[in-house]
C-alpha cells in the first residue's frame, strides 16, 4: 500500500498502523484470560451513578489499570 504524505498533512489527518500477528495469537490469549493466567489490573470500580467521579479519575492520571464503571449494582 502506498501513501502520499501530500494527502495526509493538508487534511489533517491521522494514519495509525499495527503488526499483522498469527491467528493463533489471539485464540491462545483468550485460553490464557479463561485459565486466570492472565488477569487485568484493575485500579477501581464506580458504579454508573458515580460517573464523574469515575472520569475525574481517570483524568487525574494517578492510578495503574484499569478504571471500571458497574452499571449494575
């Protein structure tokens, strides 16, 4: 594939790119998440009602992982 940079600076535009990884990769990182070998890190939870408090945060920048929002209590 080719691209032009006159096209895409002018525009404004954004070109964002990825590795082409084996389908095998993702099958074996589902078994991996299904096994608990892998687990997400997860910084807090809010529940929906405390939305803004969940962005504000996020925002702050001050946590590690992952910050959820519990649409059901």
């Amino acid at each position: 594939m080719e691209l032009d940079l006159r096209t895409l600076y002018p525009c404004d535009l954004s070109f964002f790119g990825c590795t082409h990884q084996p389908a095998t990769v993702f099958t074996d990182l589902v078994g991996y998440i299904e096994a608990g070998e892998i687990r997400p890190v997860i910084a807090d939870t809010y529940p929906l009602r405390d939305l803004r408090a969940a962005q504000e945060a996020f925002l702050s920048k001050s946590h590690v992982g992952k910050v959820g929002i519990l649409v059901r209590e």
